[in-house]
C-alpha cells in the first residue's frame, strides 16, 4: 500500500543514517522498525493495574459514611476554618 507519512526531522535522519549504513532501501527499514515496533507492543501486555487497599480505622463518631459529599464539605470547611485561625 502506497501513503504519505509525515516523520519528524531527527527520525527521520536517523532511519536515512541506518539505511545507509545497512545498505538497504529506506522504505524497507522504515516497514522493519514499524513491524518490530509493533511486535514489542503487543509481546508485553500490560498488567492490571491493582490497588491495595490501607486500612484508615474506623469513623469518628456521629459520621454517617453514606452521606460522603456532605462529609468532604464539612472537613474542607474545617481544613478552610484552622488556615484562616492561623492568620489572626
């Protein structure tokens, strides 16, 4: 199949380097590299990624964990609270 490719300037010198320093035509050393490219990319499948979890103790008492949002303004505005203290 015949296209048109846009390379970046150093690639594209150093795939004219290794051409020539190989003796072989430059299309078949871009096709070689593409193909080895694509080889490494699909030899190592990414692993899943995996969290573990921390255990972070049990809730102050009188938090109700089911209403997050509402506990996340609540110690913000506690975080915004002890910052404007220190000011005074």
């Amino acid at each position: 199949m015949r296209t048109t490719l846009t390379l970046d300037d150093p690639l594209a010198k150093e795939l004219k380097k290794l051409a020539v320093e190989t003796g072989r035509p430059f299309k078949n050393v871009v096709n070689e590299t593409l193909r080895a490219g694509l080889r490494r990319q699909n030899v190592a499948p990414r692993r899943a990624y995996r969290l573990t979890p921390a255990a972070m103790g049990a809730p102050k008492p009188g938090v109700d964990l089911g209403k997050a949002l509402q506990l996340a303004d609540q110690l913000e505005d506690a975080a915004i609270g002890a910052k404007l203290e220190q000011r005074k």
